[in-house]
C-alpha cells in the first residue's frame, strides 16, 4: 500500500468513528447456557472447534439441529446471543475485521506453527499475506468498535487468541496515528507470532483446569525466552525479525518493572511490546479458558485500569478503551436514575454511552422513556451503577413483565442525541 493511499484511509477512518450505527446495532446481547437456546436466536459469536475450523459464525439463527449440535460440544455451556427472544430479526454489530478474515488467518497461523517442527517448510509468504489482510480490514472498518471475542475450544485457544491479539494491536498502532504501515506490518506480525514459544509447553500444562504447581508456572514463564529464540532461528526467513524477537521476549514486561523474564522498566520496553501486552491481556480476560470463565467487556476494564495498575502504559490503554464496546449496544444497565439501554457507543465515549432510560430505581415503567447521552453528562460514566448480567435480565423481565427489548425496536427511531457536536 503506497505512503498517499494509507494516508487518505487513515483519515477516513478518523472521520468515520463518528458516524451514527445503525438502527439494527441497537440490539440486546445475552450469554445464555446451551440448555436454553431456541431456534431463531442469533448468534453474537463466531464458535471454533478444536481443529480451528468454524462450526458457526456470529449472525447465524439457530435451528433445531445447530442447537443439538452446540449441546454436544464438549466443553461449551453457554453462548452469546441477540436476543432472548428467538424470534426477532437481528444481526449482531460489525466487528473491525471480516469473519472470513479472522477465520483465514486462524488456519494460517495453525499451519504456520504446524510446519515450523516438520520438514515442510513454514509458509511466510502467506503468513505476510495474511498480515495484510488483517491491517486492510482494521483501516477499512475503521468506524467498528471491538466487540465480543469468538468462543473458541480449549486445546484451540492459541492459534486464535494469536490472531485476536494481532487484530487489537493493530487497531491499537493505527490509533496512534505515528507508524507507518511498514512499521503496522512489523507491530501485527510480531503480535501473530507473541506466543510462538507455548508450542515448547506441553499442552496439558498450557490447558490445565486445576492451579497450576510452581515448576508447571515458572516453565509457562519461559515460553516468552522459547519463543525469541524461535523467532532467532528464523531471522532470515521473518521480515522484521529483530522486532518480532523483542515482542516475543518482552510483551509481559510492565511498566514499574515487575514483569519478566527481565523486570524491564517503562522506558527499556519497545513500544510495540506495549501494544501487544495491553492486547494479550484483554483477550486473554474476555476469553473462556479451562480455568475461568470468560469477563465481560465492563469487567475487563475495571481489571486492566484498576486493579492491574502499573502494568500497562496509561495512554495507550486509554487509547485502547476508546475502541473497545466497554458497554456494548443492547446492555442493559442499572443507572442513578433507573434501568437503561445502551444505544450507541462512540469512539472515546465509550465509557459514556447513549442509553434509553425506561424504568425507575424500583424497576417500575416509565410512562415516557428518556434518551441520555452520557458524554454530555458531567462525570457521566458514574451515572452508571451496574451492568445486569444475563440471569438479571431475565429476572428483571420475570419480575417486571419488561422486556428490554422493545426500547430497542425499530419503530423507535426518534432517538435525542444532545451534544451531537461533541461527538462529531
């Protein structure tokens, strides 16, 4: 892509977080055990089997012989959904990449790290492909915030958190607006390859559901030294590979130096080892594993800005949380001023969402419903109280005989957008 070409993209992108999503974004999203799914109920995520194929892919509606089907899966027992309602007519948000381009990339990687321990030779060509792919993709969805992370089966979990890690860091490089798409390609390539050292762990270490014991952590740890001497040995077939080395190395240092394996402070860590470790941690919250469940958006952030304090450079996690759906459309939320929706979120408002209020403290209908923009709000995000979960939800509408989703419809257009500038 040529020095003019990614400069006009980058500017458009720019331009168009602000643009208004569409009315069929407004949508609620549940995660709801397998026992409980109905047909007609659509699909918020995209399903991977073990061997990295997609059994189904988010936007689909559920028949009778999809739901069979995910109750037989070992290991899953709960997805995201629309919609507790299985009749409504309903895709989920855009993501900032393509299905079948997040999926490409998965077999890529998968064959890639396939190849590097047999006598066929590793594919790198088709990995800088894939590469490409990718950053086209984040450049041309730029307006898409980051949405839910794919459900993905445990013995499967490296190739596509690999690849969701890639995605984020790029968002995350292009946000900075300061790399060239060289330097992106470097950034995105590195974060592909950030794990390239668990192929030296043995899997039943990497997947275990119980506490891990001392010598089975500490040798977790070194798969950060594994994987630089990996990226060593393949110096002269990897573009980059002085960059991808020292991501590999470095992308659990933090930033007061007491990460590993070198306790490097803020100033000795590459920039794109930053970007990688804000990534590889977000997806690694969001994500199902052996041994947790996986965080809401909400919660990842109050874990990586709160709790993990001192690990992470502060603006670029600011930065990343400005693209990320901490409140994605259609959550239900519990506010100062009673039960709302969330309408829209924009880039760097997304802490201060536009919700629809429609019921008092006491969960009673409101004759009128009110729109809010929070961003317009002063200190805005603590209107917000809490976030209901899925069992909530359905409590809420058992209780109240109030169903969310119809402040959600589409006969409700009219939505009062105050400080429409500030957002513009």
């Amino acid at each position: 892509m040529g020095k003019k070409a990614f400069s006009t993209m980058s500017k458009n992108i720019r331009q168009s977080r602000f643009l208004d999503q569409k009315e069929k974004e407004r949508i609620p999203i549940l995660r709801i055990p397998v026992s409980k799914l109905r047909e007609g109920m659509v699909l918020a995520q995209t399903i991977y089997n073990n061997s990295e194929g997609s059994v189904l892919t988010r936007g689909t509606a559920l028949t009778a012989r999809y739901i069979e089907h995910l109750r037989r899966m070992e290991g899953l027992t709960s997805v995201t959904v629309m919609s507790a309602n299985g009749c409504l007519d309903i895709l989920p948000p855009p993501d900032i990449v393509q299905d079948a381009t997040r999926s490409a990339a998965v077999n890529c990687i998968q064959s890639f790290y396939t190849r590097l321990d047999t006598i066929t030779p590793a594919d790198v060509k088709q990995l800088e492909h894939t590469i490409d792919l990718l950053l086209e993709d984040v450049m041309n969805r730029g307006e898409n915030l980051v949405q839910l992370t794919d459900i993905r089966m445990y013995d499967s979990y490296t190739f596509s958190h690999c690849v969701n890690v890639a995605i984020l860091s790029a968002m995350l490089g292009m946000l900075c607006e300061k790399y060239s798409y060289h330097e992106l390609e470097a950034l995105t390539l590195g974060a592909i390859l950030h794990d390239i050292g668990k192929m030296d762990i043995p899997p039943a270490v990497l997947n275990k559901r119980e506490r891990l014991t001392d010598e089975e952590f500490q040798l977790v740890r070194k798969h950060t030294a594994f994987g630089a001497r990996r990226i060593r040995s393949l110096a002269d077939k990897i573009p980059h590979a002085a960059i991808v080395e020292n991501i590999a190395y470095s992308h659990h240092e933090h930033i007061d130096g007491r990460g590993y394996p070198r306790h490097l402070n803020a100033k000795s860590i590459h920039p794109f080892a930053k970007i990688v470790a804000i990534a590889d941690v977000y997806d690694a919250l969001t994500s199902e594993r052996p041994y947790k469940k996986a965080y809401a958006p909400h919660l990842a952030y109050k874990i990586m800005t709160s709790l993990l304090d001192g690990q992470f450079d502060p603006d670029l996690l600011q930065l990343f949380f400005d693209n990320v759906a901490i409140y994605p459309i259609g959550t239900v939320l519990k506010t100062r001023l009673g039960y709302a929706v969330v309408l829209r979120s924009a880039f760097r408002h997304t802490r201060t969402p536009l919700i629809r209020v429609f019921a008092d403290n006491g969960g009673h209908r409101m004759s009128h419903y009110a729109d809010l923009d929070l961003s317009c709000v002063q200190d805005g995000a603590s209107m917000i109280q809490s976030v209901l979960q899925t069992n909530d939800v359905l409590h809420f509408i058992q209780d109240t005989n109030i169903n969310p989703d119809t402040y959600l419809s589409k006969n409700m257009q009219n939505i009062g957008v105050r400080c429409q500038s500030k957002r513009a």
